[in-house]
C-alpha cells in the first residue's frame, strides 16, 4: 500500500471510530452531578395550577423551575400560558423525563431543561421563579434569589415557606399550601 492510500484508510478509520464514540457517549445516562437535597415527589396538577395562577403568569415571562422534576410546571406553563421556561435538577433522570415530557406535550420549543445544581446555576433571567424544595432549601436559597433576581420578579413555592420573609399571598389548595413573594427593590432586601 502506498502512504498516500496508507494515509486515506488511516483517516476514514479515525472518523469511523469518532462518530461511534460519539454515537456511544449519546446512549450513556449523564454523570449525576452530586446526590440531590431532596427527593422528586411531584406537584399534583391542581397545585401547579394554582401556582400560576398565583403569579399572574403570561406568555412574555420567563418561568424557571428550581429543582424541576419531570418538567411538569415548566410544561403546563408552556401549554396553558404560551410561555417560556426553563426547569433546572441536579438528576439525570429527571431531566430525561423532562425532555420525554416535553416531546410529548408538544412543547418542545418553549422549554429546556438544564442537569444542574440550582444553587450553582444562573437565573437571573427568570421573571417567575417556581420552587418545591424544603423549608430549609428554601432558606439557604434566598439570598440568591435576592441577589440574583430583578426587582418585581415572583417567586412561587409549593408547601414551604421563607421563614421571616413573609409571603405576600398564602393559598390553600386541597389542604396543601402556596405561597407568594415579589423581589423587592434593592435596599428592601432581606
Ligand atoms: C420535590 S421535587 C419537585 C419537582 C417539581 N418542581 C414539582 O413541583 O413537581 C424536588 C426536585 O428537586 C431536585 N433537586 C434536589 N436537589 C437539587 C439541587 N441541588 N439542584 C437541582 N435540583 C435538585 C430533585 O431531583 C427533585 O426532582
């Protein structure tokens, strides 16, 4: 064999073994980024539905989802209000799901779902912040959520509150709780 034949059979093996790396690394689950601070248990539809509500959602808000499960609140958004949003977990398979569940309602173009640690991640974005985390997930987030936050951004939690920060509005869904705040400007922080 020539070198020149040499060197093209040398290069086609290469892409060969390029693509079907790449093919391979597509199948693989992603690394989970560490063990989550809570476990996914979801929020029944009617709460999600309350939740928006709450906020006054509209299609020109920017929905972010902290520790977002199958995706579920970023999708009823996308489908009920036409508007955009992104839903952030630090578990692989969540975010599969999520994706899956986006195909599925069709939504696909108003959502991404981001694997992430919601206490590294950027959203200062957000217009509406949504939350079912912890009472004490809730509290180490918020100084972030008012560093990060523009004022008059709304932030939504389902079942646990901000301890001294008091909610603007609290809800009762079926015996389970919703509460509301608004970022307040600079200087009214807490
Ligand atoms: C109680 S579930 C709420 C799911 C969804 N927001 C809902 O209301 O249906 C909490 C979610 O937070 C995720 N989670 C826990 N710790 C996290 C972290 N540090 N960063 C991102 N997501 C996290 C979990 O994987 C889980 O899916």
């Amino acid at each position: 064999m020539s070198i020149r034949r040499f060197a093209v059979a040398l290069a086609i093996a290469l892409a060969v073994i390029g693509a079907a790396s790449v093919a391979y690394a597509q199948t693989q689950p992603a690394a989970q980024l560490r063990t989550p601070d809570v476990i996914f248990v979801p929020t029944p539809p009617e709460v999600v539905a309350a939740m928006l509500n709450a906020v006054k959602l509209t299609k020109n808000d920017v929905l972010y989802d902290l520790g977002c499960g199958d995706g579920r609140i970023v999708i009823t958004a996308a489908k009920e209000y036409g508007t955009r949003g992104v839903g952030i977990d630090i578990d692989p398979q969540r975010i599969k799901e999520a994706n899956e569940n986006a195909v599925q309602a069709g939504v696909t173009d108003k959502v991404t779902f981001l694997l992430q640690d919601l206490f590294e991640s950027d959203f200062h974005e957000a217009t509406v912040v949504s939350l079912y985390l912890l009472p004490s997930l809730n509290l180490k987030l918020r100084p972030k959520l008012l560093k990060e936050l523009k004022p008059g951004t709304r932030i939504v939690s389902h079942a646990f509150d901000m301890g001294d920060w008091p909610p603007e509005q609290t809800i009762d869904v079926d015996g389970r709780t919703v509460y509301m705040w608004t970022v307040p400007k600079a200087g009214g922080t807490k």
